[in-house]
C-alpha cells in the first residue's frame, strides 16, 4: 500500500525503505505468497520509476513461475514491465492480453485496469497506435465509472502520451447528508437506461438494506457517517453495475437495483446475487452488517414521468422489499422462483440455500424463500 500510494503521488523516493525490503526476495523462502508476488510487481513499478532498471530485472528474476491463477500474473506483469522499460514491449502483447482477460474474469477489477494501461504501452511499442489508444480510453471510463480515480488519472495520462487530451469524469465534491439521493458521493453520468419509456418486462429486483442503522447513526459524527454510506453506495453502484445491473435508487441505508433492463441477459438472476454477495462482503469489511432480498417477475418498467429515473413497478418489486427486510445479517432472501433460476449456480459452487417461508406483509399465507448465508 505505501508503494501504491508513492506511485499515485509520482514520490517514488517516499517508499525507499519498501523497496529495498522488496530487494530481498532472491533470499526468501519458496513459493512466494500471491501477496508477496504481488508486492513484487508493484516494486519492480518502482524501481524503475527510480531509474534502476538492473535491480528490477533482477527482482523479476526472483518471481516464481507459475499458473496465473496461482499468482503468475503478478511475475507475467512484472516481466512485461521489465521488457517496456527496455523498449521491447512489443512481445509482451499476447502476455499481457492473457493477464488482463484472467484479471477480468475473476473479477479483479483494478489488477485488470493496471494489465491493460501496460497492455496500451505494449499495443503502442508494437506499432498499433489504435488498439493502444482503445485500451486506455476503455479503462478510463471504466475507473471513472466506479471512482476509481487514481487509475483514472493513470488512463488519461496513458492517453495524453498518445496525443489525446480528455477531461477528468465530473465526481462529487463529497457526500451530501446520508440518504440524500442517488447521487451522493457517487460517480455523476447519465442514466444507462436512457430516457426508456415505461414497458412491462421480466426482471430481477435486488434490495440491499444495513442492518442495525439507526444504532450506527445515533453513534457516529454526522461527517464520519456521511462517508461511511457513501462508500457503501459507491461500492454497491460498483458491483451492481459490473452485473450490468441498474441502480434504481439510493434510500439512505438501502439500495434497490434490477436486472436485465439495461441490456437482455438470460443469467440476470444469478448477475443480481453475485452483486449482493459482493456487496454484503465489501460492507462487512467496513464493519456493516447487510441483507438482501432478490425476487424475480414482470414489471412495469420505466420513466414515469418526462426526465424521470426509470423505475420498476409491480409485485417482484414489493416482494424483493419485503425479504430484504426479512433477512438476517450477512443473509441473502430469495424468493421461490429466484432460487430456482439459480439452484444450478449456487450447487456448481458448493454454496448450500436452505429453504425458510416467510410471512410477509401484504401477501395471503407463507411466502417461499431460501436464504443464502456467508460462507
């Protein structure tokens, strides 16, 4: 982390103690850590920067070889950083190609930024200046859609390299109160959904609610608390939209979200309980507990009024609310046909849903739903 933030700041010098930590790893034990691999490559960034292109070589030499999956892609980039240095990126193309495409479907998102802006010096080493220039303008909007501004910047300085000049994506100055609208301290862009007009469709309805709020509110300085709900909406706006889900609204301590409006997808269920796992995990290491609802159905969907957000109307709206605020923390409540649409997804990963009805507010008898816990 020091190195990253020496690295952000252009103060290479700042993190000479870490790197010269770093230089030790000829002595250390085997097989490295994928942490430790990790360090590595953001080390030999360093050094470089620091002009000693020896002792990253020589640290390269030091990585393990092995599977990407298995931490590879930390030496594979590092040795590619190593060949760019040297002006002789051009072979690091199909590398680099193949540790982005692994970055992206694991869903390192911002390991996959860093493989494509080296990917673009590559591209542009071996003479293609227009896939180079595709690279980095992908993963500018890319970091600036989920704020992650650092590799934003790193993106637009990519480009300013290749002879194109863009301006920063507009961010909020800072959050507003909590609860006070989709925008708070969230990226600014227009709606994905375009002005749609309302359509009935069948979609999946994704709730995400804090648990014990009010509690954490009546504890904490309005100022501390305001940027806690905001980084929790950036982070659910983040992992909804990596989905390709739609943010319906920000209500304070709730998200509400659907799928497939934004685009057709026939795995839209399963996209939606992705996103509220990873959104449940990301919270909990901030110290907030979750629950979710997810149900599935058609809808009215739409803007309801001339410039309006779209917005989904009808019965899987009002019953992904209502298991939301049944679940327990850390919990997922499906309903009955969400559960099965991703039974196969969740057996195939050895994540058990146990049935558990409930009576909810506004339907007739017991309301099938399965629920889905941590680990």
């Amino acid at each position: 982390a020091s190195m990253l933030v020496a690295l952000a700041a252009d103060e290479p010098t700042a993190a000479r103690q870490e790197v010269d930590f770093a230089r030790e790893a000829p002595t250390w034990a085997r097989p490295l850590p994928c942490d430790v691999l990790e360090m590595l490559e953001v080390a030999t960034e360093l050094l470089l920067r620091l002009g000693e292109p020896a002792a990253a070589d020589q640290l390269v030499e030091a990585m393990d070889e092995r599977a990407l999956r298995a931490g590879g892609v930390y030496t594979l980039m590092a040795r590619a950083r190593v060949a760019l240095g040297g002006g002789a990126g051009a072979g690091s193309v199909a590398d680099l190609r193949r540790a982005a495409d692994f970055a992206a479907d694991v869903g390192y998102v911002l390991l996959e930024a860093r493989a494509r802006l080296l990917l673009s010096r590559a591209l542009e080493q071996a003479g293609d200046r227009e896939a180079a220039i595709d690279e980095a303008q992908a993963m500018h909007a890319a970091m600036s859609s989920i704020g992650a501004l650092t590799l934003a910047a790193a993106a637009r300085r990519r480009l300013a390299e290749l002879g194109i000049e863009i301006a920063p994506v507009a961010v909020a100055d800072g959050p507003t109160a909590a609860g006070a609208g989709p925008t708070a301290g969230a990226v600014a862009g227009p709606d994905p959904a375009g002005s749609m007009s309302p359509e009935e469709r069948l979609v999946t309805v994704l709730f995400v609610d804090i648990r014990g709020f009010t509690a954490i509110a009546g504890d904490a300085a309005p100022a501390s608390l305001a940027d806690r709900v905001a980084a929790f909406h950036r982070w659910a706006r983040a992992e909804i939209e990596a989905e390709g889900g739609l943010v319906d609204k920000f209500a304070g301590d709730a998200v509400m979200a659907t799928y497939n409006v934004v685009a057709p997808r026939l795995d839209h269920t399963a996209a939606a309980l992705r996103s509220a796992i990873g959104i449940r995990d990301k919270a909990a290491a901030a110290g907030f507990d979750v629950g979710a609802g997810i149900a599935v159905g058609p809808v009215v969907v739409g803007a309801l009024v001339p410039g309006g957000n779209v917005s989904a109307i009808g019965t899987p709206t009002n019953l992904a609310a209502r298991l939301q605020a049944s679940a327990g923390g850390a919990e997922v409540l499906l309903s009955g046909e969400a559960h099965r649409r991703v039974a196969t997804w969740l057996a195939e990963r050895g994540t058990p849903a146990e049935r558990h009805d409930v009576q909810l507010k506004g339907f007739d008898g017991p309301v099938e739903a399965w629920v889905v816990r941590r680990g």
